[in-house]
C-alpha cells in the first residue's frame, strides 16, 4: 500500500495538468502528453531491464513495432476476401471478428481489436522468448549487437512486407474499445479521456513495477546485476530472472506500441527505427538507470518536447547529445548531479572496473 | 546457375566483402588497444566518401582522396580525445553508449552538413559503362581498384604491425597494458593513434567503394553492424580471420539475393550475425579458450 500513496502525488500531477490545461485552452497539449505517456510505458519496461537486470536492449522498438504492426494490420486488413477459408471462419465463429463498412460504403470483415491486442502482446511475448534464450546469454558488446541486429531485422522485414505496408506503415487504424465507453483513439472529443486513459495505464505500470523491484525478485535482479556469478552462487536462477525481466519488457513495449497505434490511428515503419531504440536506451540512461521514477519523468519531458517538435530537425542530435553527455559526465543518471540525502541514494549502476 | 552468373555474383560478394573487411579490422585496432567495440566504425567510411566528393570539384581526385583520409582521421582524433581518452576504466555499457552517442552525432552533422541525397565519387578508370570481361562475366575496373586498396591495406597494414616500433607499441599495449606502461609506452596515446589509423582505412574504402556503392549519410549504421559480424565472425581482434570471414559474409550475401528478395539482403548477414553470437561467439577461427579471457 505505501507504493499506491507514493504513486498519488503523481496522480495529483496529472490531473493538475488535464485541468490546467482546459482552464487555458490548451488542450492540445494532450494529445502529445498521451503519446508521450505510451512511449514512457515502454521506456520504464526498459528500465528495469536495464537498469535493476543490468541487460542492455537496442532492439526495443522492435517489440513496440511488432505490438503495433500486428494490432493495425489485424484491425485493419480486410478479411471479407477470404471469408470462406476456415481459419477465418474458426475465428467469426468465435466471434473474434467484426465487421463493418469502408469509407467507400463496401463490406469490412476486420479482427476485434481486443483479439487483435492479445495476439500481438502473445506474439511479443513468443518472440521475446525465442530471442531471449539464446541473446541473454551474451553480454557487454555481443549483447548491445545482437538486440541491434533484432531491431533491424524486424525493421527490414516491416520495410520489405506488403501486409504491413512497406515504407507507407498502415493508416486508418479503428479505434480500440477497451472497456464500454472507454475508446482508445485520436478524435479531438475524445482526448480528455485519452489522456487518463494512458496516464492510468502508465501509473498502473509503474505501480507493477514499483512493486516488482522490491519484491525478491527485484531483489534477484539487483544481485544479478552487481555479480552474475555472486548470485548464481547464492542460489538466483540467473537466466529464468533475465529472460523473465526480458518477456515483461517486452510486453510493456508491445501494449505501448498497441495503444499508440490505435490513438494515432497508424503506425509507421520509423517506429521500428534504431533511433527509436537508441532513444529509448538515452532516456533510461538520463533517468539514472536503476531509477524507475527518474525513466518516468525524463520519459515524459523528452518525448513531449520532441513531439512538440521543440528540438526541430535536430531530434535525433539532441538525443545523441544527452546521450554522450550523461554518460561522460554522469553516468548514474542526470539526478545523481544534485547533492541528495544519503538514505535516498537508489542501487548505483556503478561503472566497473573493466581495465586491469 | 550458369558460369557467368556464378562469376557475377561472386565479384559482387568479393566488393562488398573486401568493404566489410577493412571495417572489420578497423574494429579490430580500437578492440585491440582499447578493449572497447567503437559503433562508429561506419561513420569513418561515410565520411571517407562524404569529404572527398565535396573536396573534388577543387582538385584533382587523388588529392581529394588524400586530404579526406586524413580529414577522417583527424575527426577520428578528435574524437577519442574529446570523449574517451580522460575516462578512467569506464564500464563496458558506458563505453557502448558513448560511442552510440558519437555515432548519432556524426551522422546527424552529416545529414546537415550534405543533406539526405546521394553521392558518389566518379569511377577511377573510365566509367559507368566501362567493363572487363572475367570468363564470360562483366565486372567494372571500380571492383578492382576496391580490392586492390583493401589487399593493399591489409599488407601495409601487417607490416605496419610487425616491423615499425609504433605498431609494435601499439601490439604491446593490446597484450599487456600494465608491462607496456613499464617499458615506457604511453597507452593514452596508442589509443588516440589507433582511432586515428582505423579512422584513416575507413576512409579511404568509403572512398574506393563511393563509385560503386554511392555515398548517403546513413550508410554507416548498416556498415557497422556487418562490419562487426565479420570481426567475430574472424574471431574479435583476429585482422587474418577478418578478411576471410569478410569475404565469406560478401559472398554469402552476393549469392542470397538470387534466392530471397533483395529487400532481405540485409536481414540474411543479420540473421548470421545472431546465429554465430549463439553458436559460435569465439568466431570461426577464434580460439574459446582465448575469448573466455577477454573482457566482454
């Protein structure tokens, strides 16, 4: 319970900020602050992955891209054509489809989005897995190049499918009803709600996360950070705790990618661009690593400023920049610059000595 | 497949393969002095072929050719004195994202320094058109010239290596940082130099490869990470093994795209990228034995 009234000063924040805003009349703020809160979703996965495992990911816009990709093209792509093929007629008669009319008036035999999103973040999950076995058993380099060389190879095969639109991405992606009356989409007159709608699900998990860290397998994860062999010897099954913290990460970036692409009505092939990883890796970086709160904050700042456009065509620079920055000269994190109380002090990623 | 297409595909593979290499081995000099895997490899070759196309319309190719190799190396310089040569023992992850960082930083100047079109250097002997017959297949007198620089390279390279006291300083450090600071060699500046001389062989194959494979300011990422597949590939720090497992990984690739759709040339050599990190991370020709002590 004391983490749920840690996490209401927040809630007070937000909505503080959806207030605010209507007061102004500026609400349009709320459109990138919803899209900013998606991507912080992923991003505090990442964290604790990177941060509390000590794995380095730079293929997570790969997972967001699979999320996303497959909820769209399975929302999206017409069935009506193969209606007669028996998987399609399994899953009408499972009432996993819906159907309705194009913009041109014409039959539409589509995926019932929540069908749709479990499939995708089950997809995420197998993939995760599957590549997770035999990647976390690399480490430093060979770890960072082999999650590198899964997100470019999820970006060429977007690139290069013509189901998932090649360089166009899918457009006219439905909205997502997740609960009745609480309408994942893009409309203005919905972006009030939107906005809880995300923030509740990016608080929710943090709240999980919060909860897992210090948890003993928060705990696990700690000690495999500090010594993979310190704990292997205490008993810490190392790589069911790595490949665990992986598929979790991976799942949020899935349901980050899933919501995203039904609030924006679309998705792109970009989304699954190595800058996108390296994106996510500098923000986590610039929160401190093992600081779940830190990866929050500086997830929303940062993704709010670059979709406000505040950085012009200088975007992918500025995170380069922070990136290098933060690493010379503060590696723990852009809050271990300010002098703080030492009982508040959060699990360093300490730099090891590597050298002899 | 008939003789002439089997010969076409395979020059193809030795051209890219050639490319692969000396980025491989640029990564070998930095891995080898320094411990660290520099992901900025690439961006030297984009430069190498960036600088020299904007330096020849003011001189003549050789020239330009020259002074962008030197260019490249001197930002190579600059680089490792600005952000790396002042850190005391950084770890693994940190070193990883700085040089990420470097990266980003290099390509995004690139793109506003040059744009987002796509250049190229004129061919070096005749032109588009001009070929040479090799059993029946034509091959451009460009392939030649790339795999001439790339043999040539590789030897001064090894002699550099064996017989001048700089490369054998430079040896020293690699083996043993502590015995070398005993006998008076300053690794600091090994590290600097080692940058600088993968720097200046990136160059000069973004240079010789610019006619052929046309110069953009995003080919350094795709580079890198093939760059990086062959070095384990050969064995990490192993030069021999890279030019071997260079050629390989060109020809594999070569041969692919007759039978998986181009758009997948990429994600093959990837895809043997990640089989060999799971089966095999010693490389082919690497020893386990002598992985196991590294610092990874």
């Amino acid at each position: 319970m004391k983490r749920l009234y840690a996490i209401l000063p927040l809630l007070g924040v937000v909505v503080l900020i959806q207030m605010l805003t209507t007061w102004m009349g500026t609400q349009f703020y709320l459109t990138q602050m919803t899209m900013a809160a998606y991507y912080s979703l992923l991003i505090i996965g990442l964290c604790v992955l990177m941060g509390y495992a000590g794995q380095i990911s730079l293929g997570h816009a790969g997972f967001f891209a699979i999320g996303g990709y497959l909820s769209a093209a399975l929302t999206t792509r017409n069935l009506m054509p193969y209606r007669e093929e028996w998987l399609v007629r399994l899953l009408d008669s499972g009432g996993l489809l819906q159907s309705g009319k194009d913009m041109y008036g014409s039959d539409l035999l589509v995926v019932w989005p929540w069908a749709a999103a479990l499939f995708a973040v089950l997809m995420a999950a197998l993939i995760a897995i599957l590549i997770g076995i035999p990647v976390l058993k690399l480490k430093g380099h060979y770890l960072a190049m082999a999650t590198l060389g899964f997100g470019i190879i999820i970006y060429r095969l977007v690139l290069a499918t013509p189901w998932f639109g090649e360089a166009d991405g899918i457009s006219g992606v439905p909205p997502f009803e997740l609960l009745p009356g609480l309408v994942v989409r893009g409309d203005v007159s919905g972006r009030v709600q939107n906005y809880y709608i995300a923030w509740g699900m990016l608080l929710f998990g943090l709240f999980l996360l919060l909860n897992l860290i210090n948890s003993r397998i928060g705990r696990a994860l700690r000690a495999i950070h500090g010594s993979e062999e310190a704990a292997d010897a205490m008993g810490v099954n190392i790589s069911r705790f790595k490949l665990q913290t992986f598929v979790l990460s991976a799942v949020f970036a899935a349901i980050a990618g899933i919501l995203l692409t039904h609030f924006n009505g679309g998705i792109g092939p970009s989304e699954a661009g190595v800058m996108k990883s390296v994106r996510y890796v500098a923000i986590v970086a610039v929160g401190g690593m093992a600081h779940l709160w830190g990866a929050l904050i500086m997830g929303v700042l940062l993704n709010f400023l670059s979709l406000r456009g505040v950085f012009g065509s200088y975007d992918d620079a500025v995170f380069g920049l922070i990136l290098i920055l933060i690493m010379l000269f503060a590696p723990n994190g852009i809050l271990t610059l300010l002098p703080r109380k030492k009982d508040q002090a959060p699990v360093q990623a300490a730099p090891k000595d590597e050298e002899a | 497949m008939t003789t002439e297409l089997f010969v076409q595909y395979l020059f193809a593979g030795i051209t890219y393969g050639s490319i692969y290499a000396i980025v491989a081995i640029g990564f070998n000099i930095i891995y080898n002095t320094t411990g660290i895997i520099n992901f900025a490899q690439g961006e030297f070759v984009m430069l190498g072929g960036m600088i020299s196309v904007s330096l020849l319309p003011y001189m003549p190719l050789p020239l330009a050719i020259g002074l962008a190799v030197l260019i490249t190396m001197a930002v190579g310089a600059l680089i490792e004195i600005v952000f790396i040569r002042w850190l005391t023992s950084p770890s693994v992850l940190r070193m990883i994202i700085i040089t990420i960082g470097i990266s980003i930083l290099t390509r995004e100047a690139a793109v506003h320094i040059w744009g987002e079109s796509i250049r190229s250097l004129p061919y070096f002997a005749g032109n588009e058109i001009t070929t040479i017959g090799v059993l029946g297949a034509r091959i451009s007198p460009q392939v030649l010239w790339v795999v001439g620089v790339c043999g040539v390279m590789v030897c001064t390279l090894h002699l550099f290596f064996k017989t001048t006291s700089v490369g054998r300083e430079m040896r020293a450090c690699a083996a043993n940082r502590t015995a070398a600071i005993l006998c008076g060699i300053n690794p600091r500046n090994m590290v600097t130099f080692s940058f600088v001389l993968s720097a200046g062989m990136g160059a000069l194959a973004g240079c010789v490869m610019s006619p052929i494979t046309y110069t953009q300011y995003d080919i350094g990422t795709g580079l890198a990470i093939k760059g990086f597949t062959v070095a384990i590939l050969g064995g990490l720090g192993n030069s021999g093994g890279a030019v071997a497992a260079g050629l390989l990984l060109g020809i594999i690739e070569a041969f692919s795209i007759s039978v998986v759709p181009l758009a997948f040339k990429d994600a093959i050599s990837i895809a043997i990228l990640l089989v060999i990190l799971f089966v095999r991370p010693h490389g082919l020709f690497g020893s386990g034995e002598a992985a196991r002590l590294k610092a990874f």
